[in-house]
C-alpha cells in the first residue's frame, strides 16, 4: 500500500543566506513532527523493557533545491522510502521541513549491524535510482540504534541526543522556568558560600590537621546527557584508598536488583575501612557535600537534581536507569535525599530521580531546599 499522496501546495522556507523561497509543501501522509517524535518516545520506552533495539534513520533533506516546474523531490523520497521499507516501519518528519525521519522495529533475530546494512543499501540503492543526481547528493542519512549499547555492551557515556527530540523539544518549552531554576542556583549558591565561608574554612582545617593529603577530594561524575565533570567534595577518606571496594559494592547492588526486586540494599558503604575519623562526621552530617556549591556555580549540577553518578557506575546499569542522568541536571539535594536517602534500594533511587523529573516545578526545588536541612540535622540514611 502506497500512503505518500503528492500534495503541490506552495508554502515558504529560508535559505541559508536569510532569503526565502517558494517550494511545494511536503508530503501530507508522512507521519508530522509531534506523532513521530510521539512514536519514537513511545518505541524507547518499550525497548528499555524489552531489550529489544530499534534503528532510527535520519535523512537531512533541508538543502534540497526546489524542482524544475515546480517538482517536489521531497514526495519523490517519500514514495521511494514506502517503497524501500516494510508497512510496519514509521515514516515521518523528524523535524518538519528539514529531516525525514523512519523508524525501524521488530529486527527479529537479525543483528543490528546486519540489518543496518541491508537497510542503507535498501534505501540508498532506491534513492539513486528515483532521484536525480543533483537531488541525491544532498541529502545526507545518519543512523541511531536504541537501546545504546545494545549491542557492545562498552561504557558509554554520552547520550546519541537525535534519539531524544521529545526531551530537548520539553525543555525549550520550560525555557523561562529552567532559567529561573538557574537564578536561583546561581543566587542560592553563592549566598551559601558566602554564609558558611567560616564553617568551611574550619571544617578544611580540620581535615589537613588530621590526615595527609588535599582537602578536596575530585572525582569524576556524569552529568546531564552524559556530560563528564569533576565534582569537588571534602576528603573524608585516607589518600590513595582502593576504589575497586566501592566498584564492586555497587555492582553487587545493582545486579541484585536484577535478579531479587526485594533486595533492601543501601548505596554507601557501612562501616567503609577508607574513612577518617573527620570523615565519619562530615559525612555523618554532610558537610562533606558543601564544597559542590562550586559545581553548582560553574553550571555543572544545580542545588536540587539526581545524584551524579560515578562513570563506572553505568556500566552495570539497566537501560531504563539512565533516564535518571538524562532528563533534569544532577544536583546537591533532591527527592531521593530528602524522601529516602542511602536506606532506599537502587531501583527505588532511579524510581525517586525519575518522578523528581516528571513533576519538576520551581516550587518543588523550594519545597525540598526547605525539608534539607532537617534531613542533614536528623541523619537519617547517611554513614
């Protein structure tokens, strides 16, 4: 069945020199803007249950130039890509105007490098034999798999952002809210340097009269979309402890997840061997977390989001648990330091981040400021 029907009706687009010109509107049936990229979110949600991975195919047809007699090349790509896929693949525009976009699912027991290459081939082969080679070396094509690391399983920690257009197009429309939550990271974190400076001064005294090595501990977390940056803490362990302690740990939590849904594991150590005297107390009331109102400063976390995780922690996460790191900028407190902190299982923690990300508003980010410090004063989950 053939669902492109040409549809010649003249609309308007701009050049790359600011210009306009006068093309034929696009194809009508491919599927428009928001139900595809609708689709595309619907197809990752089910792919983080599944484990099943999908291809997203991206043609940028926006430097076209318009046909000769008013030919519209673009309904000559959409007949060709209803030719070259199968009717259960989702054709439609990826970004209106500019990117055609096709969903591929259901790849059966075929690998997804397999299928991806008998996809280009496909479609490549149909391109050049429907368009004319003024038309078809334009148009560039690009491929996103989902999940991620389906297939190589390596650490990987930025984010293929053309997967997530529903999450970038969500936050330009909370532009003006995203800015005030930067206002208030900016104003709050200053104000609390300026505050605690003589407390913070004391506390690294202590800490460098007590142990050798730096006051700042600096270790290396993923932020939003997979930014890497280093997060500054107080020291609250011996110099040059073993990680691999804490690696383990966190992958022995996390796998159990996977295989008991009533494991009631915590995420920090009890009784860790690497700790201070002094570390035990800062952590006890957090003052070891002071020194990230930098981080906040230079606009890598904000006072209230996810926790940033350490790299090696994604190694052993689920794909559903990197939602966490995607949707809202780690912070210092949020719903999972106020509502459970370290006495919550991992699942539970993901679970917290990822509502804290649907129902974000300015006055949540208030209302759990305010419940902080009552948290830190009862120490309820810290070690």
């Amino acid at each position: 069945m053939n669902f492109m029907q040409s549809i010649l009706r003249k609309h308007t687009r701009e050049n790359g020199n600011g210009s306009l010109k006068s093309v034929p509107e696009p194809c009508a049936n491919l599927c428009d803007e928001t139900q595809f990229n609708d689709l595309l979110a619907l197809e990752r949600k089910r792919a983080e249950r599944s484990r099943r991975p999908f291809i997203l195919m991206l043609l940028d047809i926006s430097p076209l130039p318009l046909g000769a007699n008013g030919v519209n090349p673009i309904q000559t790509i959409a007949d060709q890509l209803t030719a070259s896929t199968r009717e259960v693949d989702t054709r439609g525009w990826y970004k209106h105007d500019e990117i055609v976009g096709v969903l591929f699912t259901e790849l059966g027991n075929v690998e997804v490098g397999e299928a991806q290459g008998k996809i280009q081939e496909r479609v490549f082969e149909g391109l050049r034999e429907a368009l004319a080679p003024e038309y078809a070396k334009h148009i560039s094509v690009s491929f996103h798999v989902f999940p991620e690391d389906f297939e190589t399983r390596e650490l990987r920690l930025s984010s293929d952002l053309r997967l997530y257009p529903d999450l970038l197009s969500s936050h330009a429309s909370k532009r003006l809210s995203l800015s005030l939550k930067r206002f208030l990271d900016l104003t709050g974190s200053l104000a609390g340097l300026i505050v605690l400076s003589p407390l913070l001064i004391t506390i690294a005294a202590w800490i460098k009269l007590t142990s050798k090595g730096p006051v700042f501990f600096r270790q290396n977390r993923v932020g939003q979309f997979g930014k890497p940056f280093t997060l500054l803490k107080f020291r609250s362990m011996f110099v040059d402890n073993d990680p691999s302690i804490h690696k383990e740990y966190v992958k022995q939590l996390i796998c159990s997840e996977e295989t008991d849904p009533d494991c009631d594991g915590v995420f920090k150590i009890q009784n860790d061997p690497r700790v201070t005297s002094v570390g035990r107390f800062i952590r006890k009331t957090s003052f070891d977390e002071f020194p990230q109102l930098i981080n906040v400063l230079r606009g890598e976390m904000s006072l209230v989001g996810p926790r940033p995780p350490i790299p090696y922690e994604l190694e052993f996460y689920n794909v559903w648990h990197r939602r966490r790191i995607l949707e809202m900028k780690p912070g210092i407190t949020g719903l999972w330091q106020v509502k459970g902190r370290s006495s919550t299982s991992f699942d539970e923690m993901v679970r917290l981040d990822i509502r804290y990300s649907k129902q974000w508003s300015l006055w949540l980010d208030l209302s759990l400021l305010l419940q902080t410090p009552w948290v830190v004063i009862k120490g309820k989950g810290a070690y």
